[in-house]
C-alpha cells in the first residue's frame, strides 16, 4: 500500500467513526504522514535555492525581553542558512523576527533574493 493510499485509508475510516477520539487519532496520523511525505522529497531533491515568498527557513529561538522603555518584545530567529543577494554573492546568514541578517548581523532584508539550507556537517556531527 502506497502512502497516497494510507493516507485515503486513514481519512475514510475517520470520516466512518464521525466524531470522537479515534477518529481524530487517524486524521493527525494523515494529515502527519503527508507532512513527511512533502519533507522527503523536498529534501530528496538535494539542495536547492528557495525564493522567501515561497518558504521561510524553520525557527530555532524564540526570546522573550524587554525594551529600554520597559516594553515586551518578542525576538525570533532560524538556523543558519546559505543566503543569495541581489548584487549575485552568498552570505551565510539567519532570518531575524521580520528580516535577514549576515553573519556579523548585518541587515540585509532588501537584497535577500534566495535561501538554501546548510549541509549536515560530515558524520552528523557538530563542529
């Protein structure tokens, strides 16, 4: 049985049991095998750019502070990626709550035209 199937399978029997626990159960183990089935052939395809209006790399941090004037500010940030600028060089760089910066933190939001997410280091291994 294919995933395609599986999840088919999954939905009727959710959709025969109605409402209730079970049938919740079946459609989140559908809706999460199709997840994984989009992921693996997204990441089959290899490394490629990606333009920001069609996906944002994932978030990492989330820290929650306060401003000088006493104010809660919410500050996000995702891995590490590979940046492309509009000028036609790369910078290793993060997306930063609403915009890109460098690797030094320098703000970059107006020329970041592409992303692509950063290799496994050799072994699986952290540096």
């Amino acid at each position: 049985m294919s995933n395609e199937e599986l999840i088919n399978e999954l939905r009727d029997q959710a959709d025969v049991l109605g409402a209730g626990t079970e049938c919740h159960v079946l459609r989140e183990a559908a809706d999460a095998i199709e997840t994984l089935d989009e992921r693996v052939a997204i990441m089959s395809e290899g490394p490629a750019w990606i333009r920001p209006e069609d996906r944002l790399p994932a978030q990492v941090n989330e820290y929650l502070y306060e401003d000088t004037e006493g104010n809660e500010v919410v500050f996000t940030s995702s891995e590490n990626v590979m940046l492309y600028l509009d000028t036609g060089d790369y910078v290793l760089g993060r997306r930063e709550n609403d915009g890109w910066v460098d690797w030094y933190g320098c703000w970059l939001s107006d020329r970041v035209t592409h992303w692509m997410a950063l290799p496994e280091a050799p072994g699986g291994e952290a540096a």
